[in-house]
C-alpha cells in the first residue's frame, strides 16, 4: 500500500514537473517555450552501459544510453553526445561548464559527491566491483581424485565386505556336496565363492560355478536380489559424487573470496573505483588505462585477476565465450551508478524524477535485460 502511494506520488510529481516549459539551461541555447534544448552529453564508461559504434557515424548505445534518451525524449530535449576519454576526465569536463550532463556507468562515491561543481543525478543501476580470473584446467590430478575420495573408497569397501560374507556362505553351504566347483579347503574355496558372487553380482553369470545345495540356491537367490538392490543404487550414488566432485575441482579460481586477492597481481583501470578496492585488499596493484589493456595483461598471464565494475566484467565475458575468462562470485561494496549535472543544473530535479520514474518502472529491467540478457536475475544483477 505504502510503495503503491509513493509510486502514485513519483508518478504525479514526473506528470506535474513534465507539464512545465523546458527550463533553460543556458540563455544561448534555450529559450521556455520555444526550439526543443539541445544539451551537450558528455558519455563515459564501459560496455554495456556505453557501446560505441564501429564506425562514426554509429550511433552511441548500450543501458545508459537507453536510460538517458527514455528522459530526453519524455523531456523533448536534444542530444549532442560528447564521447570521453575517461570518468575523470569526464567529470573534470562537467565542473569546468563544457557538458551540460554526462551519462554512463559512473559510480557514486563520497569523493565524487564531495566535488563542488558537479551534481550526481539519484542512483539508476545498483553495481559493484567484480574480479574475473582466467578460467584454469583442472590438473590430471584433479580429475582422477574423485575415485579415491571417501565416496569411491567407503563403497569398495562395502562391497567386498559383501563379496566376503557372500563368498563364505556359499562355500559353507558348498563345500561338502559341490567340492569341483567350491574347493573344501578355506583359502581355495573363498576365493570360488567370492568369484561366484562377483560374476553373480554383475549380472555376468560365466556360469563356471554354480550352487547345487537347496541352501547354496537360496543364498544365491537372496544375493542376486540384493545386487540387483544395492548395485543399481551404488553406481547412481557413485556417479552423481564423482560429477559434484568433478565440477567442483574444475570450478575453483584463484581467487574466490577478496581475501584472496592478498598480495596477487590484479589489473585494474586508472581513475576507476576498482583501484582504491584492490589497495584496500592489499592486491599489488598493474595500472592499466584502459579495460581492454587490463585484459589483455589477463589473457597473457601478467596478472592473477582483473577488478572493474562487475555487469561490466559479465558482459565482457558473455561478448568473449572462447577466451576462458570467469567472473567470480565477488561482489565487492554496493556501487550505484548515477549521472552527472553541473552543480545547481535546472534540469536536476526533473531528470531525478524522471529517472526514478524508470526505476521504479519494468522499462528499467528491460533495459538491462536487453543488454545483459535474462541470466543477468536479480540475484545476479550487481
Ligand atoms: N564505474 C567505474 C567508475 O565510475 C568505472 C567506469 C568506467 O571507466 O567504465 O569509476
């Protein structure tokens, strides 16, 4: 009821602020009531919230982009997009008067927020930072352990304690009236019956030896009904612990935990929030300037893992399915995105109501899944 009124109140705020005149942003360029404004954009980030074009004359895309033209257009505003090098820079750009607004995957943080000429719009995308690692082969040691694992071992065991107490009593029941086929003496005989219930047990039936006493047949008839029980159920138990421990030895990165980033080379992108997380894990940090010489310094083996912005990492991986790259489960510090205004910008508020708008709309997840797709879920969303 409560998210119901609240929604009902964005929703109104957005439709009351949408029925004014655009306000101007600077007197030159717009005017209340007349030409649409044409803002200069500028664009930073990474895929897939910033997706150049090939060629020039492609048009920018990617989540941001879709989140910022659904505004422009409820707006009627126009965009001139101004591609940037870098966040920083990008942001240097907005304080000093040169870009009206900056759209991207730029997180919010406190130094960011502390700047005085610079305004962060309310948080669109909830990310965070993320540690992909090359994907490793298991070892020929990895692979085979499973068959001496406790489950493996614990089950021959079982097994020919049963083909010892089987093997014994059918050579009791025997030994007298079948002495061919079942040796008197222990040690021989043993071995006849254990055989008898190995070849019974598999189903081979050679045949070679079998019970002629009335109490031989019966504990041959209680031994196959029992194998045939007990054998089907071992192999199926067997199987499904060696694939779990299969999977598991093969699914284990370097790095797991952001504890495991003590002391390991890490390549992370200069000015991004990913290199104060690395400090503060105690990673020895390979400065890159870009996302793509940081994994490049992957893909050589230079480095352990690389830290960026974590959907970033997912999509690159999802883009690369024949590079054997792996995000790992990390997901360090809750790092909202939001975009970027000069301080006191009168287009702030209506953009902020626009963009909870969408937020709290279903446009906001289509967004994303279009370009992350549906395996992007909400458990996996940061
Ligand atoms: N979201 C990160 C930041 O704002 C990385 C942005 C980027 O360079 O793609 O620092």
């Amino acid at each position: 009821m409560f998210r119901y009124l609240l929604f009902t109140a964005v929703i109104g705020l957005g439709c009351g602020l949408g029925g004014f005149s655009p306000t101007p942003v600077s007197a030159q360029r717009t005017s209340a009531s007349g030409p649409p404004v044409r803002l200069r954009v500028g664009v930073a980030g990474a895929p897939p919230f910033v997706i150049y074009g090939d060629q020039d004359a492609d048009p920018i895309n990617g989540i941001s982009l879709d989140v910022w033209r659904d505004i422009a257009i409820s707006q009627g505003w126009e965009s001139q997009y101004i591609p940037q090098k870098s966040v920083s820079e990008a942001l240097k750009a907005v304080a000093d008067g040169e870009l009206d607004m900056l759209v991207g995957s730029i997180s919010i943080t406190p130094e960011r927020v502390k700047l005085p000429d610079i305004s962060f719009t309310q948080p669109y995308f909830g990310s965070s930072v993320g540690v992909m690692v090359l994907e490793e082969d298991s070892t020929l040691w990895q692979r085979v352990a499973p068959f001496f694992g406790i489950t493996a071992l614990s089950s021959a065991g079982v097994l020919t304690l049963l083909l010892f107490i089987v093997g014994n009593l059918v050579w009791l029941a025997e030994r007298r009236q079948n002495p061919e086929q079942f040796d008197p003496s222990y040690s021989e005989g043993l071995q006849n019956g254990m055989w008898f219930a190995l070849v019974t047990l598999t189903t081979v039936g050679y045949g070679d030896r079998s019970p002629k006493t009335k109490m031989g047949q019966l504990i041959a008839s209680i031994w196959m009904i029992v194998a045939l029980l007990s054998f089907s159920s071992i192999t199926a138990g067997l199987a499904s612990a060696f694939t779990a421990a299969i999977s598991e030895s093969a699914a284990q990165p370097t790095v797991q935990t952001p504890r495991d980033l003590k002391g390991k080379s890490v390549a992370v992108v200069t000015d991004t929030t990913a290199v104060s997380w690395a400090d503060f894990y105690q990673a020895d940090i390979r400065l890159a300037s870009t996302l793509s010489a940081a994994m490049a310094l992957l893909k050589q083996q230079q480095v352990d893992a690389v830290m960026f912005d974590r959907p970033v990492l997912v999509y690159y991986a999802n883009q690369h399915p024949d590079q054997k790259l792996k995000v790992t489960e990390i997901r360090i510090a809750l790092e909202p995105y939001g975009f970027v205004l000069p301080v006191d910008s009168p287009l702030e508020k209506r953009i902020n109501v626009q963009l909870l708008n969408l937020v709290y709309s279903k446009k906001m997840a289509l967004f994303i899944e279009r370009w992350l797709g549906n395996s992007f879920t909400q458990a996996n969303r940061r």
